[in-house]
C-alpha cells in the first residue's frame, strides 16, 4: 500500500470518530432530556442525531470503496490493524491503527449508551432486548 492509501484510509477514520463524538454528544444530551422527562427536546436529539449516524454510513461506504481497491493481502492488514489485533510496521500504519483504535473504542461507548437508552425508552420491545 502507499503511503497515500494509508493517509485517506486514516483521514477516513478520524471523520469517523468526529461522527461518533457527535453521535455520543447528542445520546447523552437525550439521557439528560429523559431525565427531566423533557419529551419536546428528547425528540429533537432523536431528529438531530439522524445527521451524524448518516454521515457514518457515508464514511462507511467511502471505506468500503477504498478496500474494494486494494489487494487481498491489503485488505487483511488493514483489517487487523483497525482491529486492533495487528502490529504496525511504519509510521502510516501507525497512524492508521492509533486513529482506528481511537474510533473503535468511541464506538463501543456509543453503542454501550445507546443500549441504556434504547432500554429506557423501549423497555422490553428494546431492540437490545431481543440479542439477550
């Protein structure tokens, strides 16, 4: 891979983690609007939260479309790398596996609260509640 293909791939995962932080933003702002049972703003965050999640959809297809072009044996060290499991050997790589971890990490976050608020506003028709 060249050092360009490791930058866009790099530069595509920081948009990613600026997406999730908005994401993270606003699901806490909604933890908060339901805390004070403040219906009015909680369905704006839910509306204004929309943005964000498409955005990650869009860097999604972008990154697809970047390892569509690669080769198989590409393909596989980006993956462990944004994984986590693999070990960088040059500096682009390293910059890809710090920014990757970085968003994998705010992920589960993400994923973690919208879990508690989807429970609280669902309860037992939570989307959640049906993976246990």
């Amino acid at each position: 891979m060249t050092k360009g293909d490791w930058l866009d791939l790099t530069v595509l995962e920081r948009k990613k983690y600026n997406f999730l932080s908005e994401t993270l933003d606003l699901s806490q702002q909604m933890g908060e609007a339901m805390d004070r049972n403040d219906q009015v703003s909680l369905r704006m965050l839910v509306a204004m939260r929309q943005d964000p999640i498409l955005g990650l959809e869009e860097v999604k297809r972008a990154i697809d479309m970047k390892l569509v072009s690669l080769l198989p044996e590409e393909r596989e060290r980006v993956s462990a790398l944004g994984g986590g499991t693999g070990e960088p050997r040059e500096e682009e790589e390293r910059g890809y596996f710090n920014q990757a971890g970085s968003a994998r990490r705010l992920l589960e976050r993400v994923v973690e609260l919208d879990r508690r608020l989807n429970r609280r506003m669902a309860g037992d028709g939570s989307f959640y509640a049906k993976e246990e």
